[in-house]
C-alpha cells in the first residue's frame, strides 16, 4: 500500500494535491481534509460536507481520468491557519465520455494539525 502523501508546510498543499489527484487516488485525496471539510463543488449548488460528500463529488471527476494543474498564487499563514489562492485547470472527460477543460481560481483554508500535516477546512474552487 502506498504511504500517504502529506503537506507539511503551507505552500507544500496544493502540489500534494495535484500529485494525489494526478494518481487518481480518491482516499489520498480525502486524507488531505479534515473530517468536517467543506468542498463549493460547483458555482450555485450546496456545498459537499465531510469526506463521504467530498468522496462523492471528487469521484465524478476521477471516473473521468481528469487530471488537474495547480499552481499557488498566494498564501498566507497566521499560527496554525491558512488561506490560499490557487490557479487551476482541470482535463479530462465527463460520465459520458465526452471531454471537457475547466479552469479557475480558487479560494481555501487549511489548518495544520497536531502531527505537523496541513488539510482543507474549506475548499472553493470558484471562490475568486
């Protein structure tokens, strides 16, 4: 079984999550939120709450062999919270094959846990 990858600065989580999604791996995507997480999965619809909601709705695009780019734009820290700009794009294709591209900047907050690792509190894709 693979080890876990885990951000352990602030500026290390959004690489670690374009690695984990890159690899398709839906539960090293989950690790990387805290159990009551919020994901804005998309402009208009409520937001999935927790991991088996956040599951749910990372799947949709996995199915799809997507892959994601994901650069930080910005990020600032103050003790053990954290916001974070990113600039992402995402390929792959949808449930019925077709393909698609979606792009974005997104807003999140991460907060460091006991052990050091940093994991999305919230998570915006469409949030600027």
């Amino acid at each position: 079984m693979a080890e876990t990858a885990v951000a352990r600065s602030v500026r290390e989580v959004h690489a670690t999550f374009e690695a984990v999604f890159n690899s398709g791996d839906v539960d090293g995507l989950l690790a990387l939120y805290e159990p009551g997480a919020i994901l804005m999965s998309a402009p208009g619809q409520a937001p999935a709450r927790g991991r088996d909601e956040i599951r749910a709705s990372i799947l949709n695009f996995l199915a799809g062999g997507a892959t994601i780019r994901l650069e930080t734009v910005q990020a600032v820290e103050t003790g053990d919270l954290a916001l974070l700009k990113g600039k992402w794009r995402i390929e792959g294709n949808s449930l019925d094959g077709q393909p698609f591209v979606m792009e974005g900047v997104s807003a999140e907050v991460v907060r460091r846990q006991p052990d050091g690792r940093w994991l999305f509190v919230i998570d915006n894709p469409f949030g600027c």
